[in-house]
C-alpha cells in the first residue's frame, strides 16, 4: 500500500518569509508528484506538478523532487495570508492512478 | 480552463433514502473521473475510479452496492449513495483527468451530504 507523509503541523510562519512544507513518499516507482492547496470546507486546487527530480518554479512557488530520497517538497516565497491553507501532498497510487493523499500540512501565515 | 462542477453542493436527508451526486467536466472531455470521500480533519480519500462505458473500479472497503457510480459520457459521472446512513455522512469530492492530459486531476468543488 503506497503512503504519503505529511507533518500535519500547524506550521505558523510571518507574513513575507518563506514557507517551506515537507512530503516523503513510500513506492520508490512513482513518477508523478501534486501540490494541492485546500481551504477549510472547500475542494482542493491544484497549485504544481513536478515528475524530473529538481526544482520547479512557478510564480512564488517552488516544488522540489528527490526519487532517491524520497521526498518532495513546496517552498513558497513572499508569504502571504491568504496563504494560510491545508496543503496537501499527492501521487498516482490508488486503482487506474486515483491520487493517494498526504494528511495535509495546516500553514497559517502571521500578520 | 478544466473546470469541474458538482450538484448538489451540499444535502440534508433522512436514513435510509438514497442520494445522487452529478459530477460533470464543464469545457473539457473526461475518459476518467475519480470520487474521492473526505471526513472532517482527514485526507482525502479514494473511493473509486469511473471510466466511460465501463463498470467502475472500487477501492478496497468501499462497497460497489452502496456507492453506485455511472459514467454514461465523456462530461458526466454520477455517484448515488443507496440507503445513506449517518455514518455516510462526508465530503465527497469528484475529480477528472482531461483526455490527453496526462495524469492531472481537475477537482469539483465537492458535495457535503449530512444524513440525519
């Protein structure tokens, strides 16, 4: 069974620094990595994909990609508190590559 | 682009009665939509994956006969929850990979149901 890890936190950063949230995964064949940004009571929306390890950049956020160790990771610059969301980390692993979810980190944006 | 729209957004009923919940890709063509169930500060989770004119495919615990899903055309999927029960009571939320997409999923905004 393929996990997501995720801290669920809360992880509280000021307002203008950079957010930095954390995803290890457990199927060492996945190839496809999603960052989604939930609000509460609302659906999730898709904020990067990533699939080469590296970093990718859109805008103020980054996702970076490490196979060999595991992990994929979201920075986001410039924090604002509109910011403040669940973010979840997703991969294909669920029947014809339903997306097997993190728990979700809670980031709250200080003022 | 790759907008998705779910009805009801959200649902009161009785035990016992059952519940239908369209999923439907607005400006794009779907060969895959999933239905995800979301229970309060939990992940979401993957209940079962609908593709066109075939029968879906049903993750392990998830009981085909309670949650039947139709996935007549390449816009539309539906999921209906047969004799809700208060236990049903969850977000579900539907997603959809556009044809040629590659694996990206597009979300719906998702359906409260609450089962009294």
């Amino acid at each position: 069974q393929k996990e997501v890890e995720q801290n669920s936190g809360p992880l509280s950063v000021p307002e203008g620094a950079i957010a930095s949230l954390n995803c290890t995964y457990s199927d060492r064949v996945s190839q496809s990595f999603f960052w989604y940004r939930q609000y509460s009571g609302k659906s999730p929306e898709l904020i990067m994909s990533i699939y080469s390890n590296g970093d990718k950049e859109d805008g103020r956020f980054t996702a970076q990609l490490n196979k060999a160790s595991q992990y994929v990771s979201l920075l986001i610059r410039d924090s604002q508190p509109s910011d403040s969301a669940t973010y979840l980390c997703a991969s294909p692993g669920g029947g014809a590559d339903g997306l097997t979810f993190g728990k979700g980190t809670h980031l709250i944006i200080q003022p | 682009g790759a907008v998705v729209s779910q009805h009801p957004s959200w649902v009161i009923c009785k035990s016992g009665t059952s519940v239908k919940i369209e999923c439907r890709s607005l400006d794009f063509q779907a060969t895959t939509m999933f239905w995800y169930r979301q229970f309060p500060k939990q992940s979401l989770m993957l209940m079962a994956t609908s593709n066109e004119g075939s029968k879906a495919t049903y993750e392990q615990g998830v009981e085909k006969d309670k949650f039947l899903i139709n996935h007549a055309s390449l816009t539309l999927s539906t999921l209906t929850v047969t004799s809700a029960h208060p236990e049903d009571s969850s977000f579900y939320i539907c997603s959809a990979r556009m044809v040629g997409g590659g694996d990206t999923q597009y979300f719906g905004p998702g359906t409260r149901l609450t089962v009294l």
